[in-house]
C-alpha cells in the first residue's frame, strides 16, 4: 500500500493539463490526454480498493486526502470539458453576431459575464499546469457549476429564439442550426443570405437584386436565377428586401408565386396567339409551358366530349391524331440546334404530349364517349377559373389548388399507367387527410413519382433518405416544417428507421393529421403550437426485405394509404423517352432495348453488380440522345446499338461478354459500328500511364476511357474488381489526363469502414442537439461551395456495407442530395463525383446497386507482365534488367500460375498448392519484384546471366513460393527445379550455375552475391547464448528458420515494405520479428508493439499510432528525433469482423498504408472548416497472425496485397531438439554429470510424448 501510495503521489506531482490554443486568440483550453485520464481512472481504483484494506489505519489520512484529490480532478476535467465545448459554440454567436445581441439583450449580457469567468478559469489552468493542485483550488469546482448552469440557460434561450424564427418562417425547420444561424447573423445583409437560397427555395440559385441608392440602402430583388437547368423568373413587381430576414424571406416567397400566378395567366393568352411554338417555349419558364399544356389539353378534351354528344363519331379519333401531329413536330424541333434550356423545355413538354396521346388512344380504344366516365375522371385535369384568378387540378372526385412552388428547369417523368394509378390512391390519400407508403423493388420510381406529382401541383417537396441515426426530436422538426408550411415530406427507405423512432413518428404525424380532419388553423406537436397549412402531405417509400428495415408499427401503418408499385412499362418508358431525344423510329427501338435488357436479365450470370432495371435504362437513353445530337446524320439503330453496347460492356464478367454481344448481334443483325473514340484525351490518357511508370496497356486505356464515359452520364460509379486489377490507377490516370486537358481534379480519397458511420455523416449530441460533422458530410460540402467548375472527386475505397451505403441513396440518385440528422441538406454540385472502389458487392441492396454505373475490372486482363516490365524499365542498370527479362518472362508467370490455380506449363490443372494466406497473382509478382529489388542494389553491379538465374530463382522460392504451407513445398520445389532447367549438383559447395541438391529442397539454401554460391541455412546458425533471469516467452534459440526469416525481415526493411508472418501458434513468429526490431539501431529506429484482441477498435489504433508521431509540417507527422517508427501488429486477423465481413483497424490499416495517412478524429476533428488529412511519415509495418478459424478471421485480400507474406512452419524435429537441448543444458549446468548426460534423453523422450498426445488426443469443439 505504501508503494502504491507513494507512485500516486509521484505520478500527480508531474501530471499536467495538455492545452490547446482556442481559434486566433490567446485563450488557451485544457484537455487531459486519453493516456492520462486512463492513469487517472486506474488510481481512483486502487485508492477506493485501499478504502476496502485491513491495513488502512495505517495510511488512511494518505488515502483519504488522494481520494478527494483525484474527485476533484474527475469532476473538474469533466465539468471543464463541457463548459469548454458549449463556451466556444456560443461565443460565436453571443460575441460574434449583432442579430443574436440585439434579440438576446439579457442573455448576452449573462455570456459576457460568463465569458469572463472562463477566461479567467482557464488562465488559472495555463498559470497552475498542475492537474492535481489546479482543480483542488478552492471554490474552483463551484464556481465552475454556476458557470454551467448559466451557460445552459444561455443555450435554452438561444433555442428558444432559433424555434421562435421556425415558427414565423417554417422553411426555416428544413435548413439545419448552423445554416440557420448564418441567415439570421447576416439578416440585414441580403446579399449574404442570397448564398442560402437554395436552402429555401430548392429550385432558386440566387435572386437577382440591384443594389440600394446608398450604402446601407437594402436592394431590392428583381427577380431569380434557376439552379435546376438555365432559366430565369422576373417578379412581376420587384420587391425591395426590408426588414428582418425571417420576414422578407417569406415575402420572396409570396412574391415568387404571385409572379408565376401572372406569368400563368398571360401564357394562356399567349400560347393561343404564338406564331411558332419555338418562340413560345423560349419565352416561357417550363413548369408553366407544361401547366398551359395540359389545361389546354383539358380544355380540348371537353370540347371533345361536347363534340362527341353532339353527334360526331369521330371526334375523338381526329383529337388523338392533332395530338400525334404536334408530338411529330416536337420531336422534329428538337432535333434541330436548340439552345440547352429551350431543348430541356421540348424534351419535358414531348414526355408530357407522349401521355396525352395515350390517353387519346386508350379513350379510344375503350369507346369513351361521356365526360364523367372513370376513364378520364382518373386523370390529372387542369382548370384555369377567372372567379378565382388560379389554376385549380381534379382528379377523381378530389380538387387541389396549383401550389406555384417554382419547379425549375429539369427534366420530368415519363407517365406511364402504373403513374397514373399512383397518382389516383396518392391524390385519394391527401383527400383523406392520410399519408401515402408506396413499397415496392429498387428502381420501379417510387420516389420519383411522388416527387413528379408534387412537380405536377407545383408543390414544394423534400426528400429525406432516412437513416438509424435519425432521433425524434429531428423527425418532430421536420413535421413541424411540413404541417406549418405546406409543404410535401418523402421519407425514403422509411423504414431504416429504428422503431422507437417509428413509434414516435405516429404520434407525431397524427397530430398534424387530426388537426387538418379537424379543419384547425394550427397544431401542437412537442408542446409547441405552430399555424397549420391543410395542404401539407406525406409519403413514405419503402423496399420491403432488404437488410436493416424495421417493420412499421400498426399505430403508424393507419396513417398511411398503402400503394405496392410493381415494375413499369419499360417499353412505353423507353419509347417515351428516345421520343423526347429526337428518335423518330422510337416505337421499334424501344421494344428492341427492353428485349435485350429481358434477355440479359434472363440468359447473363447473376452477378450481384448486374442492373437491368429502370436507372440503367435511363442512363443508356441519355448517351443515345447525345450521340443522336452530335451525329444527326447516321441511322438511329446504329446509334441505339452503340449506346446500349458501350455503356454495358464496362460491367459485363467474363463469358457473359460473348452471350451479351450475340444478343446485340441478334437484335441488331448487320451493325457493327466501331466505338466513339477520343483520340486526343485517348493520347494524354497514354501519356499518363507511361509519365507515371506504368504500361499503357490496352485494356487498362480502355477500362480508363469507359470510367470517363461512365462519369459524364452518373455521378456516382463502382469501379470494381479484386486485388491489384488496376482500379486505383484507373481513376488517378483520368485525373491526370484531366489535368492535361484543363480540368484541374481535386482527389479526396477515405474508407467508410476505417471509421464508424457516425465518424463518416455526423451526428447530433443527444444532451446539447449540437451537430457535429463527420468526414464525407465535410467533403462533401467543402465540394458543393467551392468555387469553380473543375472536377472534384471523392473516392470512397472500402468494403460496402448497409449501414453507410443506404444512407447515401438519395446522394447516388437523380436527388443528388445528402440529407443529415440535423436537418442541413447538401446538394452534390454537377462537377462533384462519388467513385466507389469496392472488391465486391455482396453486401449491396438492388437499390445501391441500380443508382450506380458500374466499371468491372477483371484480374484476367490485367496479368502480372505489365508490373513486371514496368519494375525492369525504372532498374537503373539497363544491362541487368536485360539479362533479367528473359529470366523473368521464362518463370515468374508459371510458377505465380502454378501458386495461385495450380496451373501446369502443359495446361493441366493439379490441386491447388495449399497457402497460410490467399494473395493474387499481381501480390505475388510484387513481392517477387520487391525481393530482386532489395538483393540487386546498384552497388552490387551483379550483370552476369548465370549469378542473376540464381538469384531469380532464389527469389521465386521465398517470394511466389514465401506462403506455401510445409507440404506443399516439396512439390514446388520439384516444380521450380524442373522448370528453371538449371542443373543440381549434390556438392556441398554449389556455385552459379547449378542448384543445390544435398538438402530436400532449396529452401533449405539462400544464395550469397558476395561468395556467387548457394549457402545453407544451418551454417548462418550461431550458439545459444543463455541471459539469466529472461522471461520464458521471450527466450529465442537460434534455429534455422529464425536465421531464414531473419534475412526475410532484413531485406524487406531494406525497401521499407511491409511484412507478415503467418503460421500456427507456437512457430516463434513474434519472438522471432521482435528480437528482429530490438537490434535495430537505437540512433535510427524507435519500436512500437500493438497487440490485437477481439476488442481491439479503430480509434485505439489510430491514437496509439498517433502518441508515438510528432508534428513536423501543417499536416505531415513522424516519429520524433527524425527516427523510422516500426510498428509490430501482432495477433493481426483478431479483430471482431462486423456484420458486413469489416474488421474495422484493419479498414485502418489499409488507408495508411494506401494513402500514407488518417483523418483527425474525436475532439480532435475540426467540423466545418480546414483539412483533417494527417500524413504519417517514416512508419515501417510489421504483423503477425495465426490461421484463420476460432478467434481469427481471414484477413481482407486487398489489404494483404500491400504486405510481403511468409509462411512460418512449425519447427521441424531438429529444430525442436536443438531449442529445448539448448535451454535445457544451460539450466543443467548446475548439476552433475550424470544429470547433465541425461539432458539429450530428457528432451528426446519429451518430444517423442508430443508427438503421441498430438496424434491420439485430437482438439474436438468440447476441448
């Protein structure tokens, strides 16, 4: 107890605060390490267990006054750490903004006061470093809990004021606090506010506002720029932006509908007395082109019905035919040279036109003649009413008013049936005052046909892709926004929300439901009344049975009206849409396309990245009409042919390539147009390749031109393929090849599973409701607001799993928009893409899969020669990379062949030789380029043919055959002997020229450059040397294979690459890389030793790693003193693997050693601003693992490509007798002769034991 008490007291006497500078001032915060408050924790233990000891009277003034001392550090460095985070979040806004003081008087007045006294606190921390004595001052700890309470009194009032601001302007829910906070500090500087915008209004870029006659004149707004395609609205009267911000924003708002009420209104006018129908879509905005459309079309239908009763038989057919005339000179129009927003207006008004012939033809066919009929009645019907001065939508026997939401420039539905029975029980729903839950598979336009219907009655939508991450308290905000402004929710993948959440929401909803049936102006939700707006609505979309859904509760299921939407007309859609593309055969092509796509869903494999579903189809059209556009004059099937074989065959596996262009073949008998080629970004690709030490190979040129096409149709791609195939260089090539063409591209490069999800979006603190970025939400906004259009990138190189991929899957469809927690909503900006690198998509939805163009790398194109020539080309010594390519194209191929498929120079298949650990071809000639490398320096000069054979085949035995297990060593060493056709001598002195042939095999021998001959393991082996008083595990006998793997670890250091050991328990791989690492020289190497447990986490990784690693530059850290940090990971595969087959540090692991580097994390991430990237330099890796089964998991290929691997076998008989005969004689020593004679039996009889208890007493699962 003394001795505990006494290292107490000397740890406290010398532990001190760590402090960090708090943003540009000289305000200085505390924190204790991680390591600290561990110590901390650990000292508490031991006190409150000396409370519990006999012997405390002794020492129990001691150990009561350590008691009270280390409390008060616990409570004060908790106290402090959330005094700290709250202090610095509202000092911004109390200090820094004149909106919040001007509304908060009291309140800033209260911080201020606050404010002092921290600063204060925390200068009495930074005089008094001293943990201990700093928080046991007196009336620290007290002063310290008053301060709290006024900060949270401080942070309910600024809630209060930011909820107040929601409920006069309810838009205001959707926009997140941080956001919020900006609009109302820049209030009376509209031109800062304009910046938000899109925020509330989706569809606006930016108002357009002339400046005020003085400086401190407010401007006034004249009218809006589009970021949904190029338009621009005018307000009909422009409106000087006066007052506070949460009022003139709600005035725009009204202004903007009452200006596209007036452009209606006079569009109606306009469109019966246009001269061309160009002249009218060129002057008009699109959603009122499409609204005047089909109230015409209503009004010509009735006419129609009028006609028909009085008599004319044919009216309906005459109608019908008008309507495929004008549909012919639509697509005639748009396959003349438009300008990007007047064709965007025809192709929507074609789609729309599309719809309103069939409804012709359909009337038709069912001999519809009376206006009340079902038939029709179903229909969307508008109705422009003088009385009312407003456009008014029927449909069955339910009525809306035209919401006069601005819609913007974009693109919009094809209609096919399946539409419009949605839209029937969707508009029934509303009538209800329900909610609507179409459920249905991935890809069959659940959610874009709400967003369509929304786009039809011009009414302000907003997705939100809901994710478990999202509490209660979020979701009741955003009920709050819809019941209090009208607006429509869809809530996709609904039912990846938790269920206590769930439950919640139905209580919720229902509360704005029930005031809507109740005909009330307002509702109370959360104890808050806000105004209510009966034109609010909500939809849930769902897709039953996939991975991490929740069932519904019942509670929740009786809000809703059920739709299940099953798969389209692909056909109709596909005509529709090569229509509004300016394809005049659009009827044929489409039935062509749909059949090729039933026949590959039907006849190709069932490889998970394969989608033949709507997305593909839409993709497939949109490069269609770019190509119809760009090359008018050639026939429509050859231009269809080449869009559906292009963008298919990036994706297409291996035979299925054959089936798929016998398919083309079939459909498209005679065609075979060669490929759009880009000869001159196709040049600069090639110039990349070779400027960056690689092959230009053709497949690797054309899997980089296929990811260029690939990006210019989606946004979000998978560039897949196993281990080594080339997808990393892929996108870096185009990057760099952009570059050559201008377009500057900015890489952001992480891996989703390195973190946890929350670490990767955000989140909110359940007890403050602060959001707190994660890394892509940061990327991804930093991308959104950057100036510029040159390409951003982010790369998200990791395994797949639902817990961060669903969440993404409004970010990957046309949405384009990351919705988090906190209610912020970040549109990925046209010039940023997502590029998933994946080895597979086992763990990928449909619904993932079918938003993304996929790019299919395939190991079989790749092959090892290029990595091979390129590592010949870089050698230094021209003369020896000569003499070495005939010996490298003669072996490395057949026996990496031989390794991995059990592949016979004669083409026969033998067993697979069995490895401790799986690697590729590609892994395998790494490692073999990577040993020649580390033996062949230039200073050697080795030229001579005979002396490199050798070498080379010295090199193939540890490096292709390094991970063999011991039985199939013996075969592989017969293979190499064979194969090399150099002859075996059975001397004992082999020089070059020969191989050895006195021992088994050549793995018993290296061959020494400096003596040009084979050298046996056994006489590198040196005498035990006994060290008294050394701990057991730690006892290394010099034995062959210590020798052997020695020398592996020394030539691998040589070249700073990675190393691992793997082999059964007991075969001496830790001790063996350990003693390794202790006799490096202290002056250049400093030794870290991790090891892993089933519990073993990212972030314990990444901080031991960073505790052992300084600052050296802005973002660049190393080990201290200039050294190299080599770091032992021992028990490597025994990381919990997740549900989706992670094991999180090795996700770690991976991005250092890929990247050079991690992400801050923890406190130490800096949401909302700067780089978080930390390169890490001058680490050398060392691991070790058993085999996989038990406790140990097999470890990810694409990671173990990175690593030189070693198979370490259990150590033969010799090998045992002369470890135990040397540690046994030295204990002997002691005794006499006759006991020590006995030592040689003593071990022999021992081992000859083992040998039976192995072989009798087998482990079974019980044992």
């Amino acid at each position: 107890m003394e001795q505990a008490l006494k290292k107490i007291g000397s740890t406290w006497v010398t532990l001190e605060f760590v402090f960090t500078q708090h943003k540009d001032t000289d305000v200085q915060l505390i924190k204790l390490s991680e390591e600290d408050f561990e110590t901390l924790e650990d000292h508490q233990l031991q006190v409150q267990n000396m409370m519990g000891s006999r012997y405390l009277s002794t020492f129990e003034e001691e150990v009561t006054g350590w008691q009270t001392k280390l409390s008060g550090v616990a409570d004060v460095v908790t106290i402090m750490n959330e005094i700290q985070r709250t202090w610095a979040y509202l000092e911004t806004l109390f200090i820094g903004s004149e909106e919040v003081k001007k509304e908060l008087p009291e309140d800033t007045e209260r911080f201020a006061g606050i404010d002092v006294d921290v600063k204060r606190v925390l200068k009495g921390f930074f005089e008094d470093k001293n943990a201990a004595i700093a928080c046991n001052k007196e009336g620290v700890y007290k002063l310290l809990e008053e301060t709290q309470h006024k900060l949270e009194l401080c942070e309910k009032s600024l809630a209060n004021y930011l909820e107040q601001k929601r409920r006069i302007f309810p838009r205001f829910y959707f926009v997140s606090t941080s956001d919020l906070l900006d609009i109302l500090s820049n209030g009376n500087q509209p031109d800062k506010v304009n910046f938000h915008m899109p925020k509330i209004i989706a569809a606006v870029d930016h108002l357009d506002m002339e400046p005020g006659v003085t400086s401190t004149d407010r401007p006034t707004a004249k009218g809006l720029d589009s970021c949904v395609g190029v338009e621009y609205i005018p307000f009909g009267n422009p409106l000087k932006v006066e007052g506070r911000v949460e009022y003139y924003l709600q005035d725009i708002q009204d202004r903007l509908i009452d200006s596209l009420r007036d452009i209606l209104y006079q569009s109606i006018k306009s469109f019966e007395a246009k001269k061309t129908i160009l002249e009218w879509l060129s002057a008009t905005p699109n959603q009122i082109i499409l609204t005047v459309s089909l109230l015409f079309f209503t009004k010509d239908m009735t006419q129609t019905f009028k006609n028909i009763a009085g008599g004319s038989a044919s009216a309906m057919k005459d109608f019908w035919q008008t309507k495929i005339d004008s549909l012919t000179e639509l697509i005639d129009l748009v396959r003349t040279d438009l300008s990007k927003a007047d064709r965007m207006k025809a192709m929507c008004l074609i789609t729309l036109d599309a719809h309103s012939r069939d409804i012709c033809k359909k009337l038709v066919d069912f001999e519809v003649t009376d206006v009340n009929h079902f038939e029709w009645q179903s229909q969307l019907r508008f109705e422009w009413r003088d009385a009312d001065n407003d456009c008014f939508i029927m449909i069955v026997d339910a009525e809306f008013r035209y919401g006069f939401e601005y819609i913007g420039n974009g693109a919009r539905l094809v209609i096919t049936p399946l539409t419009d029975r949605i839209y029937v029980t969707a508009t029934q729903a509303l009538k209800l005052s329900m909610g609507c839950a179409p459920a249905g598979p991935a890809g069959t336009g659940k959610t874009e046909t709400t967003k369509d219907l929304g786009a039809m009655l011009a009414k302000c939508i907003y997705v939100f892709n809901c994710a478990p991450e999202m509490d209660y308290k979020s979701m009741g905000d955003i009920w709050k926004g819809l019941g209090a402004s009208g607006a429509w929710g869809c809530f996709d993948e609904f039912n990846r929300l938790i269920a206590e959440v769930l439950s919640v929401c139905s209580t919720q909803y229902k509360a704005v439901l029930d005031a809507i049936v109740a005909n009330r102006k307002t509702f109370v939700l959360e104890g808050a009344e806000l105004k209510l707006d009966p034109t609010c609505g909500a939809y849930i979309t769902m897709n039953p049975g996939y991975i991490g859904r929740t069932p519904l509760p019942e509670s929740l299921k009786v809000l809703f009206r059920p739709v299940t939407v099953v798969v389209p007309d692909f056909a109709l859609i596909a005509e529709n849409m090569l229509m509004a593309e300016g394809f005049t055969m659009a009827k044929v092509l489409g039935v062509k396309f749909i059949n090729l796509y039933t026949l590959c869903r039907d006849l190709l494999s069932k490889a998970m990245h394969y989608d033949w579903g709507l997305r593909a189809i839409k993709s497939v059209l949109r490069v269609a009409g770019d190509f119809k556009r760009s090359e008018p004059e050639k026939s429509e099937l050859t231009l269809l042919f080449r869009s559906l074989r292009d963008f298919n065959l990036p994706k297409i596996v291996g035979d299925d390539l054959i089936i798929f262009m016998g398919l083309l073949g079939d459909l498209f008998p005679g065609i075979d147009v060669p490929r759009q080629r880009d000869w001159d970004l196709e040049k600069k690709i090639e110039e990349c390749f070779v400027e960056a030490g690689l092959q230009p190979e053709d497949e690797a040129l054309l899997k980089t031109v296929q990811l260029m096409e690939l990006l210019a149709v989606r946004h979000c791609d998978f560039i897949m393929g196993t281990s080594g195939t080339g997808k990393s260089t892929c996108w870096k090539i185009l990057a760099a090849a952009n570059g050559k063409r201008g377009l500057k591209t900015t890489v952001k490069d992480l891996d989703p599973k390195a973190i946890t999800t929350t670490e990767f979006y955000g989140y909110i603190n359940l007890t403050t409701r602060e959001w707190k970025d994660g890394i892509f939400s940061l990327l991804l906004r930093e991308n959104a607001n950057a100036p510029g259009t040159d390409p951003k990138w982010i790369i998200l190189d990791g395994d797949l799993d639902a817990n961060w991929i669903e969440s993404m899957n409004s970010v990957m469809d046309d949405n384009k928009l990351l919705t988090l927690p906190n209610g912020e909503r970040i549109r990925v900006a046209d010039h940023c893409k997502l590029l998933f690198e994946v080895g597979n998509l086992i763990y990928a939805s449909p619904a993932t899969v079918s938003r993304c163009g996929i790019v299919y790398v395939d190991p079989k194109n790749l092959g090892i020669e290029p990595y091979i020539w390129k590592w010949l080309n870089e050698r230094p010594d021209k003369t020896q990379a000569t003499n070495l390519k005939p010996l490298l194209a003669k072996m490395a191929q057949k026996t990496i062949s031989y390794v991995v498929e059990g592949l016979l120079p004669s083409g026969e298949y033998i067993p697979k030789p069995a490895t401790s650990v799986a690697c590729t071809e590609l892994n395998y000639a790494m490692q073999l380029c990577a040993m020649l490398e580390s033996i062949l320096t230039e200073e050697k000069g080795i030229n001579d043919t005979t002396q490199l054979e050798c070498i080379v085949v010295f090199c193939i035995m540890w490096s292709v055959g390094g991970a063999l297990l011991e039985s199939a060593r013996p075969p592989f060493d017969k293979f190499v002997k064979e194969l090399s056709g150099v002859p075996v001598s059975s001397s004992k002195s082999v020089g070059a020229g020969s191989l050895p042939g006195s021992a088994p095999t050549l793995y018993d021998y290296y061959f020494n450059e400096a003596m040009i001959r084979w050298v046996p393991w056994t006489d590198e082996v040196k005498d035990y040397e006994h060290v008294p008083g050394q701990p057991f595990a730690n006892i290394l006998v010099p034995t062959v294979d210590t020798v052997t793997f020695t020398y592996h670890l020394q030539w691998n250091l040589n070249i700073f690459r990675p190393v691992v050991y793997a082999g059964d328990v007991g075969t001496a791989k830790t001790v063996t890389i350990q003693n390794f690492l202790k006799n490096l020289s202290p002056d250049k190497f400093t030794f870290l030793n991790i090891n892993f447990s089933s519990r073993t986490t990212s972030i314990a990784l990444q901080r031991n790693l960073e505790s052992n690693v300084e600052k050296r530059t802005k973002d660049t850290y190393g080990p201290a003193g200039g050294k190299k940090l080599m770091l032992f990971i021992d028990d490597m595969n025994m990381p919990k693997v997740d549900l989706y087959g992670t094991q999180q540090p090795i996700a770690l692991l991976k991005l250092l050693l890929g990247q050079g580097g991690v992400y801050e994390r923890g406190e130490n991430f800096k949401s909302g601003e700067g780089t978080n990237w930390k390169n890490i330099k001058d680490v050398g890796y060392f691991a070790a693992m058993g085999p996989p089964g038990g406790a140990r998991s097999t470890v990810d290929p694409r990671f173990i490509s990175m690593f030189s691997v070693f198979n370490i076998p259990f150590p033969s008989d010799t090998s045992l007798t002369m470890i135990f005969s040397s540690m046994l004689k030295h204990h002997l020593q002691a005794f006499n002769q006759t006991v020590q004679a006995a030592g040689n039996k003593l071990t022999e009889l021992t081992l000859v034991l083992y040998s039976k208890i192995v072989q009798a007493l087998p482990p079974t699962p019980s044992k």
